[in-house]
C-alpha cells in the first residue's frame, strides 16, 4: 500500500492536476484569450440593441468578410497591375483593366439590380452564389497573378461582377432585418463601419502575404470568401421573404401605359441620388488619378508607396468618420446634409484646384470619404421617409446599382485624365458642381414639413 501512495500523486500529476499541468493550462489560456476575448468583443458589438435578435448583427459581420475578402483580392491586383511595372506600362495595364473589366461591367450594372430584383425569395443564396463565386475566381487567379498575363482579367471582371451583386442585394437585405426602434441610418452605419475595419485590418495582413508570394493574398482571399458562403446562409430566413413587396423605378413620372410601373420614387429621393452618384463618380476618380499622380509626383519627402498609402488612410479615416457622424445625426434634415456635404466637398476641390499641393491632396481625399458617407446615410433615410414599404428594398437595390455604375464612370476619367494636378482637381470639382446642384434641387423641392404619405408617390 506504502507503494501504491507514494505512486498516486504521479497519476494526478500527470491527470492535470501537477504544477507543470496547471502551468500549461494557464500559459494556454494566455495565448487563447486574446483571440476568444476579440471574438466575444466583436459579437457583442455586432449584436448589440437588438441586432443579435434580428438578423442585423449577422449581415453584420458578413460585410466584413465580404471586405476582407475583396481587399485582398486588391491588394493581389494592385501589386500585378500597378506597382510591378513602371508608371506607363501601369497606366496601360490599368487602362487594359478598365476596358477589359469595367467597360464590360458598366453594361451589365443596370441589369444586376432588376435581375436580382426577379429573385426576392433567394437573398440568402445569392449572397452565398456571389461569395462562392469570388472564392472560385480568386483561386483561378492565383495562376496568373505573377505573370499579369490576359487571362487575369476576365477573371477580375467576374469578381467585380460578383461583388457588385454582393452589394445589391446587402442594400435589400438590411431594410428587413432592422431592429425595432433601429433606424436605417443607423442599421447601415454599422455594416457600412464594419467593412471598413475588416478593409482596414486585411490590408496589412494581404501584404505580409504577398511577401511570401504574389499568389498568398489570392489563397486569403478564398478562404474567407468560403467562409462568406457558409455566413450568408446564417442569415434570419425572412430575409428570403418577399410578402408585399413590389419594383420600384428610379423615375418621377408613371408611364402612361396599359400596364404602368408600380410606384415611383419622390423627386427629392431622385435629386439625392444623382447627387450621390456625382460623390461616387469622384471616388472613383481619384482612386485612379492621385494613384497615377503620386507615383509621378509624391508628397515632399515621401515615397510613391507612402505618398499613395497617406492619402488612401486619410480618404479611410473620413470615411469612418463620415459614417459616425452619419449615425448621430439620426437622419435629421437629409435634404440639408447632402446639400451642406456637397458644397464643402465642391469648397475643397475647388482649393485644392487653385492651391494644388499635396496636403490639399490629401485634405481632398479625407474631405470626399467623409462627405460620401454622410451623403450616403442621408440618402438612406430618404429612401426609409419617402418610399413606400412595399417598394422600399427594390429602390435600395436600383439606387445601388446607378452608385456603382458612377463610380466606374469617374474611375474610366481618372485613367484617361493627364496627369496635371490642376487640371485633375479642376475636374473633380466639377463632377461635384454638378452633384451639388442636383442637391439644392432637391432642397428646394423638398417638403418643409414632412408628414407621413405627403410626398409619397401614388400607385399606378
């Protein structure tokens, strides 16, 4: 027995219960809680005031994968089109690219939103089909990224194709899966801030893997957007319910026809939405613009590299910045905003046209993110105020599609521009001139005070 006794601390040793057991057990719980306590942080963030309950906290958390997973994919294309080859061939692959991927999108935009439109009872597969998609794609990718060769580009236009249809049916989403007493505003502020910091965080993380190899952040890039197709089907199913809905058109006259259209939006909404795709349109411009402009001319004292990187974070930082903002003001006066929002963007441009320099670059960069995003929340809460229930989530999906289509149309003029800075911003306060005017239309047509029905628009 005397045997036995001295052999049984051994066994409880070894069961866990020995110093060296417990000291393992702590050092692993050291090394696990950083990632669980992120993971607990970040889903209670996503599914606080009633998201979690409603489905809002997992569309949530889908926009940052979708995020992370087209971020990078970018990073995997910039360093192949862009930053492996000196500025002219650059700007022939680019221009190669836009033709090839954007000229052809440019067509298919308009047919994404009515398309997807057609299939409101499958929301949730057509997220996961665009995520799948994307995965598939990136992986095809993977064999041609370090050579650039043609077959890229083909490629590039499904994923771009891909993402945007991601991007239409988010925007029908969200409507459905709003918390009570959650705002729109608000419920987009939240998705729209989630992307950002998931961008945020893979940019990083796609370059360390592009160090190991051009084809790494392709590898990244599928597995998250795998894991975005299992997500989506994660997602409340009366997301897939279309009970009472209807199509919208992005018009303010019926058509005078047997079978007209169904309801029309309100002329306010419309304004804002040209308004809208002018801030869009000037994203896209100096995305490809100051790109090519800093590479030729960077900041004093800087790199083309960190020149490019300063500017990208200071557009970034407004963004973010912008959205906040977006969800305190609770949507108060939307007409106001966009038109308070367009005028400083237009104020800006116009400086940094007559004053070019490279901090007015920068100042423009972060002045467009912050006003895009509040022009964009702003032009949701109309959308919630003026559009019909039963329509709502078809103007989400068309007004979406006329954004991306803008975007693609200002990044075609950045390509083509030369590369004069005065000349560069001469032309992006023009694009926001216009916008800026679609804005005071709408303010001055816009109901001094709103009540519910006023300027809602008749059923054909």
């Amino acid at each position: 027995m005397g045997h036995y006794g001295q052999v049984a601390p051994v066994r409880s040793s070894d069961d866990g219960s020995g110093p060296a057991r417990r000291a393992g057990r702590a050092v692993g719980r050291a090394l696990h809680l950083p990632i669980t306590g992120t993971a607990r942080g970040i889903r209670r963030a996503t599914h606080a005031h009633g998201a979690g309950e409603s489905g809002l906290g997992k569309l949530i958390e889908l926009h940052a994968i979708n995020g992370a997973g087209d971020m990078m994919i970018t990073v995997a294309l910039a360093s192949t089109v862009f930053f492996s080859v000196p500025t002219d061939e650059a700007r022939g692959r680019v221009a190669l690219y836009l033709a090839i991927t954007m000229a052809p999108f440019t067509l298919l935009a308009p047919v994404i939103g009515p398309m997807l439109d057609r299939l409101p009872h499958g929301r949730r597969a057509s997220m996961a089909a665009a995520m799948l998609a994307r995965a598939l794609l990136a992986l095809m990718m993977s064999g041609a990224v370090a050579t650039g060769g043609l077959e890229l580009y083909p490629a590039a236009l499904g994923v771009l194709v891909a993402s945007k249809a991601y991007g239409v049916v988010r925007s029908a989403v969200v409507p459905r899966l709003l918390p009570p007493k959650f705002s729109l505003v608000k419920a987009n502020s939240r998705v729209t801030l989630a992307g950002l910091l998931a961008t945020g965080v893979a940019a990083p993380v796609g370059a360390a893997l592009h160090a190991i190899g051009p084809e790494w952040p392709l590898y990244g890039a599928c597995v998250i957007f795998i894991w975005g197709t299992f997500a989506a089907f994660t997602l409340p199913h009366k997301v897939d319910e279309a009970k009472g809905e209807r199509r919208a058109r992005l018009s303010t006259h019926e058509a005078h026809s047997r079978r007209p259209g169904l309801r029309t939006v309100s002329r306010s909404v419309l304004c804002g939405l040209l308004a809208n795709a002018s801030m869009r349109a000037l994203s896209g411009f100096l995305i490809f613009f100051l790109a090519f402009l800093l590479r030729e001319h960077p900041l004093a004292g800087q790199s083309a590299a960190v020149s490019l990187g300063i500017v990208a974070v200071s557009a970034g930082v407004g963004n973010a910045c912008g959205t906040a903002v977006g969800a305190w003001l609770r949507a108060r006066a939307p007409e106001a905003i966009i038109a308070a929002v367009l005028s400083l963007t237009l104020g800006v441009a116009i400086l940094a046209a007559a004053f070019f320099s490279g901090l007015f670059m920068a100042v423009l960069a972060a002045t467009a993110g912050f006003c895009q995003a509040l022009a964009k929340l702003s032009l949701d809460a109309m959308i919630q105020r003026d559009v019909p229930e039963a329509v709502r989530t078809s103007a989400f999906a068309r007004s979406e599609t006329v954004l991306q289509v803008a975007w693609v149309l200002g990044g075609a003029i950045g390509i083509v521009l030369p590369l004069n800075g005065v000349l560069g911003m001469s032309v992006a306060a023009a694009m926001v001139a216009l916008g800026t005017t679609m804005a005071y239309r709408g303010l001055v047509g816009a109901p001094r005070h709103h009540h519910p029905g006023t300027s809602r628009p008749r059923v054909a």
